[in-house]
C-alpha cells in the first residue's frame, strides 16, 4: 500500500458524456491532468471520434494542464488498425512530447485471455515504437485477474478500483505498483489520482523521454586492451576491457560523468581474449569473457552496468 505521506496529483478523465470543457471544468476546479478519449474503432465497423476531444485538449494546453490522449480498445478489432486511427486523430490535434496517451482495455469481444492479452501487446507495442512513450494500460482489477493482461506489466498500469481510498488501489497481477488510480465513478465526472508528486515528475515519466545526454568526446584513460562497448536506450554506457591486473574493467557514463575503470569480473580473463557486451531495454545486459581455464563466463546487470554480477 502507498504511503498516505506519498503526494498525488488530482486529475479527471473525460469523453463526450462530459460534453466541451465549460460542461465540466467547474466539476473540476483543482485537477492538474485529465485523460481524453480520442477513439473507439468499433466491432461492426464505426469509426468513432469524441466530437469534444479537440475542445478538451486545447483547453488543456491553454490552462498548462498535463494531458493524456486515450484509444478504447475492442481486440476483435485489427491491433494495427487500431493503432493507426487513434494516432491519425492525435496528431491532429497535435501529440507533444510531454503528452501521455493510453489504452482502455476493458472488453474481451468473446476472444479469450490469451487471445486479448496478445492484441494488448501488439497495440502497446506499436504505440511505444511510433510515438516514442510507453502507453499507459487502463483497466480493472478483475479484468487483470482474468488474464487479459497478463504480459503488460512493463506499461504503466492506470486502474479503475472505486471502492478503494483515493491513492491506495489494490493492485492485481502482473503490475506491482499504479501509476493512476481512478478512484471515483459515481458522479458527472470519473476522479482520478496519479502516482507522482509533481506535474513536471508525471510528464517526464508518461511522455516522450527527453533526448539522452551523450558524454563529450576526451581521452578515458585506463590500462585496458580489447575494448568492447555498450549503450542503453537511455543513453548509459559501459565501455569494458581486459585490465592489466588481468581482471575485466568497465568504465560507465552514467548521463551526467564517467565513473572510471573498475574490476567487475570475479576471475581474472584468459591472456588476449575479447569481452563482449550486450545491453537491451530496462537497464539489463550481459557482458561475457574467456576464463583462464577457457571456459566462457557471463556477468548479468539490471542496473545499466552500475553492478555486475
């Protein structure tokens, strides 16, 4: 459970039932972010545009609140589709990079778990790779528990659970944490909380992540040979080598300096050979050496190469 300590921001979310922003903006006088819905591509074919959402979204901007533009999802539907005309109607109303979008998942069209969790997948994937953010996942502890969402737990989890306290949502499977709880369904307008202290943190996590800080080019020093390298999405690296005492070295830009060389393997390397590095989302990677015995070892990080084990 969250800590009541813990700060949230108020938001609401909205769609045409809440008519233009003068219908619902006196509802909702305190909010610092709402969520819109955008889209909703229909099993018998309508395509289904919120008349206000334009309305909603520039008010938002006018007003320098945080805004997340949302897709209503039927996995009976083409995942592709799907994705296609939900960002054709965003960006017309103009996607920034510190905007949030999400998927509203919360209908199965008959299909089974495993079946909707896939299409969730494919939609999610595609809206991370074209709009360079990860969606948030809006959904319900039962939904969840049923397995539609079983391979999301690595997108913001954004949870309807109205009969919990607003900022204590009971989290299901596979999420481990929320990031948005709506907490409130009763009323005129959805109520909602986000997970985080700041407009400026809430951004920052939900939008298109800023553009990584690459380390100026200068002389690295060291007493390594057969150098190898690795860099992470969000812009960390590790540069890794056979040190002189025999032992593999690595060297981490972690966004701000470079660390300098330290000894990260636990057995010294065989005389001449060549690490090599591997590094993928999530801070996770692989670095791999030649033993003296000629066996090769592997060393796993999760932390961007700030630990090796």
């Amino acid at each position: 459970m969250q800590s009541t300590a813990r700060r949230t921001l108020p938001g609401v979310d909205v769609s045409s039932f809440q008519g233009k922003p003068a219908n619902w903006t006196k509802a909702a006088p305190n909010i610092k972010w709402a969520a819109v819905k955008i889209t909703e591509l229909e099993a018998n074919g309508t395509r289904y545009v919120n008349p206000d959402a334009a309305a909603d979204w520039n008010w938002l901007a006018h007003n320098k609140k945080g805004r997340i533009g949302y897709l209503f999802g039927h996995p009976s539907i083409s995942a592709a589709d799907t994705v296609n005309f939900f960002l054709t109607e965003m960006h017309k109303l103009g996607l920034h990079d510190k905007d949030g979008i999400a998927l509203d998942i919360e209908v199965t069209d008959g299909l089974s778990a495993k079946a909707v969790n896939s299409w969730c997948v494919d939609v999610l994937s595609a809206l991370h790779h074209q709009t360079s953010r990860k969606p948030l996942v809006y959904t319900f502890i039962d939904f969840a528990k049923a397995g539609n969402c079983a391979s999301l737990g690595a997108y913001p989890l954004w949870l309807a659970d109205p009969s919990s306290p607003a900022g204590h949502p009971r989290v299901p499977a596979p999420w481990s944490k929320w990031a948005i709880h709506q907490y409130n369904i009763s009323g005129s307008i959805d109520r909602d909380v986000a997970n985080f202290a700041t407009l400026n943190a809430m951004t920052a996590a939900l939008g298109k992540p800023a553009k990584p800080q690459e380390p100026p080019l200068q002389n690295l020093g060291g007493n390594v040979s057969n150098v190898t390298s690795a860099r992470w999405p969000n812009g960390e690296t590790v540069v890794a080598g056979l040190g002189a005492d025999g032992f593999l070295q690595a060297n981490r830009w972690n966004l701000v300096k470079w660390e300098g060389w330290k000894n990260v393997s636990p057995t010294p390397a065989k005389a001449g050979s060549s690490p090599s590095l591997t590094a993928w989302v999530s801070g996770h990677g692989r670095l791999y050496y030649v033993k003296e015995s000629g066996e090769v070892a592997e060393l796993a990080t999760g932390d961007h190469g700030s630990t090796w084990t």
